[in-house]
C-alpha cells in the first residue's frame, strides 16, 4: 500500500440552491477539484461519489455514471462508485477512492460528495433522513433522527450534568465561525439566548440545535504522494482513514452516551499514524446536533467522558484554544448536504493545513482531523490529514 | 403501500416476542438468529429461542418531540422514550397516557396496544407497543393484561392452569 | 344452560368532554343538553386509539383476569358500529393481539348499539353446542355524533370484552332471548361519515318498544318479575332512557345504579350496556341474579337472565381497572382538541 495524498479541493457554496440541479454542483465541485490538482481528466482513473438519497430525494439512483456523465466523461468509460452510508457517505466515499489509489490500482481518483436537500418539502426531507436510523425499530415507533439524539443528550445531561447551556455553545461557536465562510449557508452569528430560546425540535433539542437540510457539494483529487508535487506545492498525506460501525438503533448501545463507532475509528487512525489527540491542531467534527459534537469530542479522545460540557464552554475549542473545532462553521453552519459533509470536512481540513484558511486560519496546523457520522452512530469515519514538506 | 413488511413483524410489535440465547441467556428485542454476546456466535444458530418479553420496564431516557415523525403529527408533542425492559433488552417507544411535563428516567412503564400509524386515508392502519406509566407498587391493580405468549416461549409468568 | 361469563374486562379511553363545552361552540345551553339528557360528560379517543386497541386492551384484561390460554379461544367476534375497516374484521387484528391465532373462527358484527350482546348469544352456542372451549364477545365504540346534532352531546368511546364458556363461570346464563323488528330508527349509510336518526322515532317505538317487549318476553320464560334481580342493565344511548324504561318494569334506582354508566362515560354504543355489565360484576356478590336488556337501532333486543356464581368470589382482580375508575373524571379537553382528535377538521390532501 503506498501513500496517498490530497492533491485538490472544490467546494460549492452551500445552501438552498434552488436554481442548481444535482448534476450541476456535482460537476462543479468536481472540476473545481481537478483545476486545483492541476489534473488532466486525461489521466483521471475514476470516480467515488458520496450521496445518501437521491433516489428518495430525487427519484434517481445509479448517480455515479451520472455525474461523470454530465462532466463529459461518459466516453473514456470510466469507473464510478456510489458510496451510502447515511451521514458518512462523503467521508466512506473517501475511504474507498483512499483505497483506490493505495492499492495501487488506479493512480488518480475524484472523490465527491454531493447531496440536494431541498428539491422536497421539509417533512418529507426528515423523514428521508431518518430512514438513516433503525426504521422497524426506532423510525415506526415515532423516533426521528433528532429525537434518537435527544435521548442520547438526556441521558448525557443526567450521567454527567451536562447543561442545556452547554450544548447550546457549540451553536454559537459553529455560527461565529461560519460568519467568515463565504460557502457557508449560515453566516449570521447567534446568541447563546437565542439558542436556548429556539423552537422545540425534540426536547432538549431545539431548532438552533440541530444542522439545517442543505445542497451542496464538495470534492477532493487523491493521487500518490510519490508524485504529488507535479500537481501541487502543497501536498496534504492521508495519514488514516479508518471506518467503524455499531448498533444500528440507539436502543441496542453498549452505553448510550458513547459512539464506540467513533472510539474504535479514531484509535484505530491514531494508531495507524502513529500519532495521539493531542498533536492535533484541527479539527472537523460530525456537529449534526449540538450533542453530537460534544460526544465527538469524547470519543475522539479530545476530553475526558462527561466532560465535553465544560470543557467547550470553556474556550478550549475556539480560535485561539488548543484545537479549533469546526473553523468551517461545521453542519450547523456551513451546513449539511448529507452525502457532501464528509468531504466537505477534508476540504476545509486540507486549506487549513496548506495554509489557505484566510480570516479562518488556525494557526500553525500541520495535522488535521475530521470526523463523521452515519445515522446515529451505526458508522463513524475518521480521517487523520498532515501537511507533508 | 407496504404491507408484508410490516405484516411480518406484527409478532414483534403487537406482543413483544423477542428471543433467547440458550447458551448465556440473554434476552434480545427484536428476536436475532445468532447470539452477538456468545464468543462463538455460528455455534449459537441452533441455541436461539422465541421468549416472551412481559412488557414490564423502565424509562432510561426520554424526549419530547415537537417535529414530528410522518403519521405522528396528530400527536405532537409525544414523548418517546428509550425503555429498559425488566428482561434486559432496551425498546424506543412511545409513552402514552401521560402529560410531557411529568416524565422521567426511572418512571415505572407497561406495554400497551396503540395505532402507530396509517397508510393514508385508503391504507393499512399499522399498530404496536406503546408505553403507559404502570401501577405503582401495593398500589392498585395492573391496568393492563398480559401480553400474548409467543408460541413455543416460556411466558414467564405463572398463569392459572386452566382446568 | 351450564355456559356463561368466565372473565371480563372493561376499557375508556382517559380523555373527557362536557355538554357545556360541545354547547359553548354551538350557541346551544351545552349543560341543558346535558342535563336533559343526563350525561355530565363523554369518554374522547386518543388520536392513537380506536375499536381495534380499545378491544385489545379490554380482551388482554378479562384474559389475565381468568388466567386463560388465548390459545384455547375458538371464537372471537367484535361487535361495533365504528369498525377502523368497513372491510378486513377488527376480530382477526384482536385475535393476533391477544395470541389467539390461527385455530379459531373471527367475525365482525354489527347491529348498532347490540352487536356485543349478539355476539355473546352466539358464543353461547358454539360453547353449548361443545364446538368450542373458550369464547370471547366484544362490544366496542368510537362512535361520532354529527357535529351540532345531538348525538354529539353523547356519543363516546370505549368497549368490553366477556369470555365465554362452562368452566369457572363467574355468571351463568339460565336464559337468553331477543325480540328483532326492521325499524329504522337509527342508521348510517355505507361511506356517510356521521349516522342519521328519527328524532323522537327512536324513543317510543325504537327503544322503549323493544326493551320492554323483550324484558316482559324474559320475565315470562324465566317466570320472574322485577324483584327477583340484584342488578338489571339496560342499553343506555343516554342517562335518561334506561332509568324510564327500567321504572315503567318496575325497577328501583339501587338495582339500576351500577349498571349505568352512560351519565359518566357518554353512550359507548356497543360497549354501553356491557360496561354497565362490567360495573355490576364489579361489585355482585355471588347469589345474585342480574338481568341485561340490550338494545340496537334497526332495531332489536337481546336479553340476559344471569346467576352470579359462587365463583366471582375468588375471581381474579390484580389486572385491569375496575369500571368506578373510568367513570371518575378523567382529562378533560376542549371542543377544539376534541375536533382535531375525532378527525372532525379537514387537513387537506388524500
């Protein structure tokens, strides 16, 4: 297995983009990406698409070929994947296109990941997403995916004390980082009493708790680090990526307040790079809920369990702390394409460490970490990404 | 319209029959083919048994839900709850004939029968379990039954033999 | 006959509307209405429940009660007015419910507020004829009144569930007979939403016709009177009709007071005069005799002669709330929830 590196990012904006279609920000994202990997499609070897629903969504399946398709690719008879796995599509997409070129089969590969939210009305796009949840055995019952994570935040917040403050903080934290992201689908800045004050989604969520439904779409170009320097100056290594899985339904948890899917994923990418949490400088953590983020931070081996609460209202995470969690502003913020966060996050990881992260840059980053997460936990994706020199 | 798939489970939803591992004896809810607690877990194909859940449990965790869930709307807001069974294996269901306000973890529950949902006004009405607060104890009759005994399960509770 | 009532069990769902409240919305004297049809308040179904849970939650009652097999059921009949499915039996979801499938014969009755009797004659028989251990007879409803007619100020939910056979009888049936006419006092068409009524048809040659006739036809076959009865039931669509017609045979109000339960509940339809059956075996001693008259639009009656058998003694209690419960206040909800629970607003769509 050889090493692997990023050797160009694309990005849509993301939000409710009513004017573009599927087809569309796939493709944009995705020559955004070879552009900056100054790659030929010449000499690309396939494609790797991340996306949750589109045939639920979209009443299309079968996206891959579609989107190469569409980039005008049809005629080199490329291969292209799609990869599912919920909320993880973009970053399990990730970790076969990482493969892909590791296994030495295929030199260059476009990994994206893209995701139209808002083609359906709301209730239908909820319902949509939480068939990422157990659905005979959660769904049926009444349970939305916020109610599923609802549980696991009551339970926090009586295992642990953690407060509805608390969890609020990571809202505001994502929103003021989001405000210098020009891709991002909220820029406004909140309050932690307009948090808190917030409609009820399921209690103690409320609607500033939870990531909001989004299009967009974002793309990366892996090659071999061997010869990335023809592409870019600035090669970022995948240093892990790893993939971890647990109990479909919530109910079925060795501990409720624990992802074991996100402790054995980030072990396992320590492990294999050989580093430890604390030589990361950045992160991008799956922030669906505001309590998703503080189990993150826990599971990732960032804090003690029980203690993210504190720990994040204490500043450690901001700008300025020891690790700056979400400088993208996050799934709150810049928002949740489902089959895009994941490769949005290697995106946002990859500027910051090259040194592109402008009124956002976190300084001195030269190892990187993102994290994302399928339904409530069933699949965890750690990604460890260092700058090479 | 699905109606085998929810047909199928109709054991499991109206009566909570769920399914034992004879080599350690833990209970699951939904039943499973193999044992994920066994270290052999193909040794245990032929060990697993249906078993009868009571129905009996306790709130582990609960939300109150405002955005509903598709058929739930009428119902807004509900609660639902994780709940741990007397027998071991935790449910998600909802809990029912109580104010939002007055639920908590550890509050004492029982299975009930209630519609979940219908299939449009032309459809098939799905049912199954849902959670109401169960007596206190020495404090008056249980105010609901049993659940029906899965066949071929122990029921766990000492009927009267008929004679 | 050796057959009768083995276990029962009786079912209302928590919430309650006032005669004053349905008034308010409709410019009526809401409480007149009540008081002139003697219902202080009526049962409301939650939005999750319907003849088919309301059946369930009674039958798993009478079952844990009697310590029966549901496998030893080999009939199970539903009798209602207001059935979820006008085609697919409400007996079959029951019966998967309680565990009494696949070796058992299921049907859905209906004869207005009398299909629950009709259908403990007709366990009565396969039991008496041995084709049949166990049988089990439901009267439930979730029954709706126009909005604004008077059926509104009454029409209530819930049901009751009797098992039916020769062992442990808790009350023996000596007789039963039924007096049945084509009188269409009370109907409603197939696909009509609400019911239509003959106004004050239904009183003199609807209700009180049959009711008499049939009790009057049971005091002949059985040889008594009025006097010989501990408790007497009668179908009760209001507070006011059954303690009139129960007067004119010559009843008191002691021997009719547990058996009604119309004024506390509303008219349960089907499960009317079965929770007043329930009540009355809630608090019977054994010796006693009870007699049920039962009544249906369209229209007939069915009469019961029961023997409270030493058996009620060491009838089983510890599952199920005894009826005095359901009939004390429960969660009281305004018109406008009462609407959106009843279905009565119109959401749009399919």
């Amino acid at each position: 297995m050889r090493d692997v590196a990023v050797l160009g990012v694309g990005q849509t904006k993301f939000g409710e983009l009513w004017d573009r279609s599927f087809r569309e920000i796939g493709i944009e994202a995705g020559l955004q990406a070879l552009v900056d990997a100054k790659l030929s499609s010449a000499d690309l070897g396939g494609l790797y698409l991340g996306n949750m629903a589109s045939g639920s969504l979209l009443e299309q399946e079968h996206i891959a070929p579609l989107i190469l398709d569409y980039a005008g690719l049809s005629g080199r008879h490329l291969p292209a994947v799609r990869v599912e796995g919920g909320g993880a599509s973009g970053s399990l997409a990730l970790h076969q296109g990482y493969l892909a070129v590791a296994s030495g089969q295929y030199d260059f590969v476009v990994v994206g990941g893209a995701e139209k939210m808002t083609d359906v009305v709301e209730a239908t796009a909820n319902q949509i997403v939480s068939a990422t949840a157990d659905h005979e055995w959660e769904v049926v019952f009444g349970a939305t995916l916020p109610a599923l994570w609802a549980l696991i935040a009551r339970r926090h917040m009586h295992e642990f004390g953690t407060t509805r403050e608390q969890l609020a903080r990571v809202a505001v934290h994502d929103h003021e980082m989001a405000s210098k992201n020009p891709l991002a689908h909220y820029r406004n800045k909140l309050s932690l009493e307009q948090v808190v004050g917030a409609g009820e989604v399921a209690e103690p969520l409320g609607v500033l708790d939870c990531a909001p439904l989004s299009d967009g779409a974002a793309a990366v170009v892996l090659g071999p680090l061997e010869t990335a320097k023809r592409h870019t100056d600035t090669p970022i290594r995948i240093a892990a990526s790893e993939v971890a899985c647990d109990t479909m339904a919530v109910q079925h948890r060795e501990k409720t307040t624990t992802l074991q899917s996100t402790v054995v994923a980030a072990e396992h990418a320590f492990r294999r790079a050989r580093r430890a949490p604390s030589d990361v400088r950045v992160a991008e953590v799956h922030d669906a809920y505001t309590i998703s983020a503080l189990l993150a931070l826990e599971d990732l081996g960032f804090v003690e369990k029980g203690k993210a609460g504190p720990e994040f209202a204490s500043g450690r995470f901001g700008m300025n702390g020891s690790l700056t969690v979400n400088p993208s502003g996050g799934l709150k913020a810049q928002g949740r394409p489902f089959g895009a966060v994941g490769v949005a996050q290697v995106v946002e990881v990859v500027r910051q460490l090259r040194g592109e992260g402008k009124d956002r840059q976190v300084a001195g980053a030269a190892l990187g970490l993102t994290h994302d997460v399928g339904g409530t936990g069933a699949t965890s994706v750690v990604h460890l990404l260092e700058r090479v020199n | 319209m699905s109606v085998a798939r929810f047909w199928r489970e109709t054991p499991r939803r109206y009566n909570l029959g769920g399914s034992k591992c004879t080599n350690c004896n833990t209970v699951y809810f939904p039943p499973r083919s193999v044992c994920p607690t066994c270290p052999s877990h193909r040794s245990t194909l032929e060990k697993m048994v249906p078993f009868q859940l009571s129905g009996d449990g306790t709130v582990y965790s609960f939300t109150v839900v405002h955005d509903a869930a598709e058929g739930f709307e009428m119902q807004v807001p509900y609660i639902v709850a994780l709940v741990k069974t007397v027998e071991g294996p935790m449910l998600t269901g909802q809990v029912v004939d109580l104010a939002p306000a007055d639920v908590k973890i550890g509050l004492r529950v029982r299975a009930t029968f209630r519609k979940l949902r219908e299939e449009g006004a032309a459809g098939v009405i799905h049912y199954g379990y849902k959670f109401a607060p169960a007596a206190e104890a020495g404090a008056g009759p249980e105010p609901r039954g049993r659940l029906a005994p899965v066949a071929g399960s122990p029921t766990g509770s000492s009927d009267r033999a008929p004679a | 006959m050796e057959a009768g009532i083995v276990s029962y069990g009786a079912y209302v769902p928590r919430y309650r509307i006032t005669p004053g409240e349905i008034g308010r919305v409709w410019g009526v004297d809401g409480e007149g209405m009540g008081q002139g049809l003697n219902v202080i308040r009526k049962s409301v179904p939650a939005p999750d429940e319907d003849t088919i849970t309301i059946s369930t939650e009674a039958l798993r009652v009478a079952l844990a009660r009697g310590g029966i097999d549901p496998q030893t059921i080999g009939a199970l009949y539903v009798g209602s007015e207001s059935h979820p499915y006008a085609v697919k039996p409400t007996a079959t979801v029951v019966a998967s419910a309680v565990g009494a499938t696949p070796n058992l014969t299921a049907a859905d009755f209906e004869f207005a507020c009398k299909a629950g009797t009709a259908a403990i004659q007709t366990c009565l028989g396969l039991v008496g004829a041995e084709m049949i251990r166990y049988g089990v007879a439901i009267g439930t409803d979730t029954s709706q009144g126009a909005p604004g007619d008077a059926l509104e100020y009454s029409a209530s939910a819930g049901g009751a569930a009797f098992v039916i056979g020769r062992e442990h009888v808790i009350a023996r049936v000596r007789h039963t007979l039924s007096y049945t006419t084509d009188t269409p006092d009370f109907w409603r068409r197939e696909g009509q939403r609400y019911p239509s009524h003959g106004g004050r048809f239904t009183g003199e040659p609807a209700y009180f016709r049959h009711v008499t006739e049939c009790a009057k036809q049971m005091f002949a076959r059985a040889g008594t009177g009025p006097t010989d009865y501990a408790h007497v039931v009668f179908h009760q669509p209001n507070g006011k009709f059954p303690q009139r017609v129960g007067k004119q045979l010559g009843f008191t109000e002691a021997q009719m007071k547990y058996g009604l339960v119309t004024p506390y509940i509303g008219n349960t339809y089907s499960g009317a005069a079965l929770i007043g059956l329930s009540n009355v075996l809630d608090h019977a001693a054994a010796g006693e005799r009870v007699l049920m008259v039962g009544y249906g639009s369209g229209a007939g009656s069915d009469a019961f002669d029961f023997d409270v058998t030493d058996e009620i003694t060491n009838y089983d209690r510890t599952f199920g709330r005894p009826v005095q419960d359901f009939l004390d206040p429960g969660v009281e909800i305004p018109y406008s929830v009462y609407a959106k629970f009843r279905g009565k607003i119109h959401l749009g769509g399919s």
